[in-house]
C-alpha cells in the first residue's frame, strides 16, 4: 500500500492499515522519542501513544508532506511535551532521590515510596526553603520550581547573571545540608 492508500484507509478507522502504518513506522517514532527523551521505557510507551493518536486523528493529515514526516512531526512535538511536563516530575525526584539517600538518577515512583514518607519528604523541602536568606530562595523558587531560565532570575530580581548562579548554588548547598540532616535524623 501507498501512503496516500493507507492515509485514505486510516480516515476510515481501517485497523489493517493502521498496523502496516505501526510495523512500517515503529521504529523510526520510537527512535525520535528515545533521542529526546533517553529512556526506553518512556520512548515506548510514547511511541504507544502517538501511535494511538495516529489512529483517532487521521482526518488531520492534510497531506501536505509524506506519512513518515507527519509522524516524525508529532513524534518530536509529543516528546517535547512529554520533557515539559515532566519537568516538575523529575526535579522531585532528584529530591527524593536526596532525601532517601540515593546518590543514582534512577527514577523514583510513587509506589517505591509511601504516600506518607512523600508528604513527609515533601513537607522537610518545603521548609528547608523558606529558612533560606530570602534572595536564595527567590532565585532557588523561580528556577526550580517555576523553571525560569537564570537570565529571566536575573531580570526579575534585578541582579546580574553571576549573583542568580552565585545564588542558586549556595541555596542548593544549604539545601543539601539541611536535607542531609534530616535524612540522618530520620533514616
């Protein structure tokens, strides 16, 4: 089959072409998904997703350009969404990761810890943050748990470039000081 057949049969909810389209394209989404991504695990099950999606959303391809670049297009754009949306998940998991002691960049699932130890953890950050000097916390909060980009820091809090770095860091080395204490006290 063609692409524009197996286009003209996937806008008709034509199962059998949507997995020629899978076992053709399989690979190469998935490559794409892992390049961003740099996980297996999470690039399959993307590449799951995007497939699906493929499927109920045929009718969008406006033809336009070959079936490969369509799905290269919408394999970059979900893992670029993926990443984004992650972001938040990951920075606390290098938290949890700090907490727990754990030196690795394993990731950290909520069914590896309780929802208790979680609310815990969650609460020590919480405070450790705001016994921070106030301008450490205020470029700590807006690049880390905001994602701000130091330059923005920087404009919004009116210093230069070299005072947010400065900042950062010694807000990350207090952290991890306090952190570890109570990690120690607790574990």
């Amino acid at each position: 089959m063609t692409d524009a057949e197996l286009i003209y049969a996937l806008q008709n909810q034509d199962t059998h072409s949507w997995k020629i389209v899978v076992e053709r394209h399989q690979v190469q989404v998935y490559n794409v998904c892992y390049s961003f991504l740099q996980n297996a695990h999470d690039a399959e099950d993307l590449t799951q997703e995007i497939f699906i999606e493929v499927f109920r959303n045929a009718e969008k391809f406006r033809g336009d350009s070959k079936l490969s670049t369509w799905l290269h297009r919408i394999a970059v754009n979900r893992s670029l969404n993926f990443l984004r949306n992650n972001k938040k998940r990951r920075f606390w998991t290098e938290i949890s990761n700090l907490l727990t002691g754990d030196g690795t960049s394993e990731v950290v699932t909520d069914h590896r810890m309780d929802s208790l130890e979680i609310k815990e953890s969650t609460n020590q950050l919480y405070q450790a943050i705001s016994s921070l000097p106030e301008k450490q916390r205020i470029a700590f909060t807006l690049n880390k748990l905001e994602e701000l980009p130091y330059a923005e820091v920087a404009e919004i809090m009116e210093v230069t470039l070299a005072s947010v770095e400065s900042l950062i860091h010694r807000a990350k080395l207090s952290l991890q000081k306090k952190l570890s204490n109570y990690r120690n006290n607790t574990f």
